[in-house]
C-alpha cells in the first residue's frame, strides 16, 4: 500500500510516498480502507523535530493523524462495528500512520461517520474536535453561562471550540484576524476581536475561560482580562509547560492547564451526534491529495488557516 514516510526531521520536502506492508490487526483491532485525513499542526511540528523531547531523538518514520474510511476487516471479538461501515478517528500524533491507504486501528477508538458527512469533511474532524472538547468538557470544564475568550478561534480547533462552546450555553469571544471575523460569527461567535488592533483585549471584559488554541499567550499575558479564578487553557505540550503551570498553579487563584488530548471512541460520538443534528460542522479551507502532503504541510505551517486543511488519500 502507498503510506508516507520520512527517515529524518527536517522540512516538508523530507516526505516520501512509498509502498509499504499492509497492516495486519490484533485482538480489538479493525482494518480500514482510508480515504481521507487532514493536516494538523503537530504533524509539522513533530516532522521539523520541533517536539523531540516528545517525539524522540529519530523521527517515528510514518506521518499523519485523522483517517476517515470504511471497515474492511476486524477482529472476532470486535462489536459495534460492522464490515462496511464508514468510521473516522485519529491515532496518537507519537505513533501516527494515517496518511496510508490502509489503517489498522483499536475500534473503541472510533465512531462512525454521520450520514450528512463525506469522508473528506469527517476527516478533518478527530484530533481537532477532540482537542476542542476536551479542554472544554474536561480540562476546564466550561459550564452554561460562563464567559470564555478562545484566540486563534478561525484555526482547526478554533473553529471547533466556537461551536462546542455555543453547544454548552457558554458566552464566546473570539480573537482572530479581522478577515475572518465573519467565521467566527457565522459559527455562534458573540464577540470576535482583532489582535493586531486590540493585542491587549481592552476593553474586552473579564472570562471565566481563555482558551489559547495557537498557544502565542501565556498566564502571565492574560490575567487582567481573566476572572479571580479564571483558567488559561493552552495546546502547547512543550517541556517548560510542565515545569512552570506547577508553579503558577500554586502562586496565583488564576490556573494554567495544557489540554493533551487522547484518542476516544465515546468523546468522538458524541461529535458525531452533534454533526448529525447540525449543532457542529467542520470547515474546510483547502483539499490536497495524498502525492501533494508537502504542499499541504506548508499550507498549513502559514499559520493562517481558516479551519482545516484536508487530504484526499484515494
């Protein structure tokens, strides 16, 4: 099968389509004929060696996250799962391999496709969605009513936090660039204000909530327009994060948290389910196909993506 891969950390040009052994499965596991994926900021960052305390000294060889395809194979003791049904997930951004033609996966890490989706469109949906709600289910958790400031909310889980937020009764202020404030209104924002005008949030109001999706903030940054007990909620799991939250969690009221978003089949439905009923939608800015990842890997190193950047695998 066609699969992409890299022997060492460096720019996008260090991508390789080649072919490679099928996957076999294991016990709990289903095979997937995948057809699509997305690009998502760890990809690159992992790929650049940006994240090596993490990722480690070699790079992990294999490449991509998001897969959305249908079932062609799986383990006898697999249920709640179907030959043909059409799913989507992710796998771990550490042990990826989702920009191949065939993914072997553990199933209580999926979900299954809405009806109202293609492939491309549930593609870009797993490690952003989840990201999303994760740091607003779990990490915070945001509750109805509260007041929450999400910056870089036009980005691919940007986009996702408006809508999720919005789902749970929550007042949104988003912070972008002032071309996409019509996005983040189209998406149920209340607010939306523009960093290169207000990079201080005057006037702004204080938040229960400030969800930093491109991670160029910090506590300290943030606390005059945070609540006494205000949470900074960040994406950044970089090795200083853990060696200063600790330290600002227990010298101020106002708290640090970095959301590491896992892999869940149950989270993931619950997604589902909201697509299905139109309250969460995907936005995709740009497709690429499995032989243009480098150029979709630059695209999306731009930074300035509007939602997701998706790849067509076949």
């Amino acid at each position: 099968m066609k699969a992409v891969t890299y022997r060492r950390y460096g720019r996008p040009n260090v991508l390789q389509i080649v072919d490679v052994a099928e996957p076999s499965i294991k016990k709990g596991q289903v095979l997937i004929r995948n057809f699509a994926s997305s690009v998502n900021p760890i990809d690159w960052k992992i790929r650049s060696g940006m994240l090596r305390p993490l990722s480690g000294m070699f790079p992990p060889f294999r490449c991509g996250c998001d897969f959305a395809g249908e079932i062609i194979d799986m383990a006898s003791d697999v249920t709640g799962f179907a030959m043909g049904d059409r799913v989507f997930g992710f796998l771990s951004p550490l042990k990826p391999g989702a920009y191949a033609e065939l993914v072997a996966v553990d199933a209580a890490l999926l979900a299954h496709i809405p009806n109202n989706l293609s492939y491309t469109e549930a593609a870009v949906v797993p490690l952003a969605g989840l990201t999303a709600y994760d740091a607003l289910t779990r990490v915070v958790p945001l509750a109805a009513g509260q007041r929450i400031i999400i910056n870089g909310c036009s980005g691919g889980v940007g986009t996702m936090a408006i809508q999720i937020a919005k789902i749970i009764g929550a007042d949104v202020v988003g912070v972008c660039s002032h071309k996409n404030h019509a996005l983040a209104l189209e998406l149920g924002a209340d607010e939306a204000i523009d960093y290169h005008e207000n990079p201080k949030f005057r006037g702004v109001g204080s938040a229960d909530v400030f969800f930093d999706v491109v991670g160029s903030r910090s506590l300290s940054t943030v606390q005059s327009v945070l609540k006494t007990n205000g949470v900074y909620v960040h994406t950044l799991p970089e090795l200083k994060t853990f060696l200063i939250d600790p330290l600002l969690n227990v010298s101020s009221k106002q708290k640090s948290r970095v959301v590491m978003v896992k892999s869940s089949g149950v989270s993931l439905q619950v997604l589902s389910e909201w697509m299905s009923n139109h309250l969460l939608k995907p936005v995709i800015e740009r497709g690429y196909s499995l032989e243009e990842i480098s150029a979709a890997q630059v695209h999306s190193e731009t930074g300035r993506t509007k939602g997701k950047v998706s790849v067509v695998i076949r």
